[in-house]
C-alpha cells in the first residue's frame, strides 16, 4: 500500500463539482484528460517510483467519493495504492498513431472506479517511432483545466524541466466592483441578452449519444499563428484557436455535404482560479457565435475578435460565476434547473477550450515529452467536443466525438490545421 497524502480528513464537493457529477448518464462519463507522448526509454516502475514520492504534495490525488447523500465530500482512500492507478499498457509490437488513437477512444469511454481517487495513468505504445504515450484520465468533478496543468506540474514533470505557467489570474473582486460602480442593470441587460439567448439553426452535433468515443488530434504552429492573429484582427491566441475551429468546420461541414453554414454558437470556459486558490473547479464561462457563414478566414477572426472583446470588456464570465453561485446558495436544486437549461443544444452547440501548457520543453521521469494534447468526453447532445493546450513552439489540439453520430473526425482535425495553415500564410509577407 501506497502512503496516503497527508491533508483534511474530508472535503466538501463545491457546487461546481455536484453539477459537474450530475452531468453523468449511461453514456457520458465526465473525464478530462491529458495525452502525454514522451520518448521511447519510459519505464513504467520509473514513473511509479517517481510519483510515489511526490504524491503527498496534492491530497486531492488520494481521496475519493465519499461522505453521504446529503454532505457528498472527498474523503482519503485508505486502500490506496499507486499501483491501481498507474497501468502498464505497452505491447511488445510497434503500433500505428491510428490503433493508438483508438485505445485512447476505448479508455475514454470507460468509467473510472468510483471506490478509489478519480484519476488513472495508463501508459501506451510503443508507437512506430518507439515513443509512449500517457493517457491521463481525470474525473472533471476533481480537476478543471487548470487544476489539470497544476496536476500535472506537481505530479509528472521533471524538477529540472523548466518553468510551467502559473494560474490564470482573473481579478474577480476588481471587476465585480466595476460592475457595480457602472450602472448595474443596464450591464445585466446586456449580459442577459448575450449569454441566455437561444440560437434559431440546428445544431450539427445534436443527437442521442452513445457509448462508443473517436479520438483526432491536430498540431499547429503557435508563434506563426500568434503573430498572424495579432497581424490580422489584433487578435489573442485564444481568439485564433476559435478562429482555427470555425474555419476547420466550415470545412468539414462542406466536404461532408453540409451547406447550411448558419452561425454556431459556441461554449468557451475562463478560468477563475487566482494564484491563492486550491485545486478543484474554478472555470465560469461565456457563449460567442462563430460565424460560419463568412467565407473570408481574416473576416472571420476578426468577427470573433470583436466578440470575445466585448465579453471580456463586460465581464460576462465573472457575471455568470455570480449568478452561479447565487443560484447555489439559494437552492442546489434551482442551480441544477439552470444548468440543465444551459445544456441544451440551442443555447450552445460546443464547447471548445484552450488552456496554457508549459512554455519550455518538460520531461518524465528523464524521458522528454514530444507532445501534450487535452481531451475531454462530450456531453448529453452535444455529441463534438474540442480542447486545445500549448506546449512550447506547439498549439496542440484534442477532438472527442461520439463515434456513430460523427464522421470523418480525422478529416476536422486536418481541416483545423488548414485554417491555421491559411491564417498563417494571409499575414506572411509575400
């Protein structure tokens, strides 16, 4: 048996975690994850003997489910063992990306064991190229997208490594303050209108999803496309991986038959964690239209830009974390009602994210890592998911779909690296 991490004997679920935990069905398991592609030498007893030891620095990775019905809480795992969590999947034959692909597939639709702490390790491959790949599966009631990064910083990276980015900071007090001070109601008027509203088109990727997930990944240059978004609309690379994501499925979409190119509304999370937060669920969020229908890849961007800009001017993620919270404190189950509400795929057809990774190259146990991909499950008829993650000169992005309702998703994948490709090429000199 593993040493236990030392820390509170129970902690309460957040709201944020009960509605996370609520979301789960038949179909839908709740994991987020990383993929970690590191080099060939990787030797599982390693990476055991490694995260053993530096483990008890984040209790959270050793409590489980516990508590009651009424007080839900994470409680240590007394049985705890590391052994149960970090999995030797490697096979002595090489395999190509495309069996890799769909390991990764079968692992996320699996259910993670509700008895121990909601996290697993399996380590996969090798690939052709003699590389592993670590398929990192967190329960998203346990860790959001910068928990992640702070999770994997703590727990996998080599000391030596270099530098991770710190936690996006998000100055709440501050900006609630300036809401206040500028006439109230007539921002939550406008804040209704934006992020409540509901959209006239279908969405493509509404439908009874199952059980069975497909896997594709897409790469692309971060440096060219930053100083092209910023060349082409001002723009952040936040705004160039939603620019990158219209173009890929205006794309997609045509090649597959599709030509009603209505706008689509999308879901973008916005971290809330500051840098004295603990680990757990701290994202809010806000909806913006991508607009399809605009043929031209430099209009597009700067359509979102000018979106993202007037959210972020009006604060509508720190908003609707009030609103959230509020609604919590009153009555769980009016909190529940309101994120049902919002699932519904007309109010948003996707949720697509983008955290930052480490900024140097890192390494495991010794062993670099080639490349980092996020990935996280879909949703009860929202059956495309997207995740995007920097790491060093990369902007690596992570697609889960529902394998029967979607088609074709290595073909998004690659249309998502055309438009970068294109966007790249529009802001280079000639």
């Amino acid at each position: 048996m593993g040493a236990v991490a030392s820390g509170p004997e129970r902690v309460a679920l957040s709201a944020e975690d009960l509605a996370i935990l609520a979301k789960e069905s038949a179909t839908v398991v709740g994991h987020v994850g990383k993929i970690i592609v590191v080099g060939s030498d990787l030797s599982v007893a390693e990476l055991r003997t490694s995260l053993q030891r530096r483990i008890a620095a984040l209790p959270s990775l050793t409590r489980r489910l516990g508590g009651s019905s009424t007080a839900p809480a994470w409680v240590p795992d007394a049985g705890f063992r590391l052994h149960d969590h970090v999995v030797d999947g490697t096979r002595p034959t090489p395999l190509t990306s495309a069996e890799i692909n769909q390991q990764i597939a079968q692992l996320f639709a699996e259910r993670l064991d509700r008895s121990r702490p909601l996290w697993r390790i399996d380590v996969l491959g090798p690939k052709e190229d003699g590389s592993r790949v670590l398929v990192w599966r967190v329960h998203h009631a346990l860790a959001d997208g910068q928990t992640a990064v702070r999770f994997a910083a703590g727990l996998l990276w080599d000391v030596a490594s270099g530098p991770t980015p710190p936690a996006s900071v998000v100055g709440r007090a501050s900006a609630i303050a300036e809401l206040h001070h500028r006439g109230h109601r007539r921002h939550l008027a406008g804040f209704i209108e934006r992020e409540f509203r509901r959209e006239g088109g279908d969405s493509p990727f509404d439908g009874q999803i199952g059980a069975q997930r497909s896997v594709a990944f897409a790469t692309v240059e971060l440096d060219p496309l930053r100083r092209s978004a910023r060349a082409l609309a001002g723009a952040t690379v936040n705004d160039a991986v939603l620019a990158c994501v219209t173009g890929g499925l205006r794309r997609w979409l045509v090649a597959g038959g599709n030509d009603s190119l209505h706008q689509l509304r999308v879901k973008v999370p916005v971290s809330m964690h500051d840098a004295t937060d603990t680990l757990g669920n701290r994202d809010s969020f806000f909806y913006l239209g991508l607009p399809l229908g605009e043929p031209d890849p430099a209009l597009r961007l700067r359509i979102i830009r000018q979106e993202s800009v007037l959210r972020k001017t009006e604060h509508d993620a720190e908003e609707m974390d009030r609103a959230l919270a509020a609604l919590s404190r009153v009555s769980l189950r009016l909190r529940q009602v309101c994120d049902r509400f919002q699932m519904d795929p007309r109010e948003f057809a996707l949720n697509v994210s983008n955290v930052p990774g480490p900024s140097h190259p890192v390494s495991v146990v010794g062993q670099p890592v080639l490349a980092i991909h996020d990935i996280a499950d879909i949703a009860e008829r929202h059956a495309l998911r997207v995740a995007a993650v920097s790491y060093g000169q990369q902007l690596n992005f992570g697609l889960c779909a529902d394998a029967l309702l979607i088609e074709d998703l290595p073909g998004l994948a690659e249309a998502i690296e055309a438009e970068a490709a294109d966007l790249i090429a529009m802001a280079s000199p000639a």
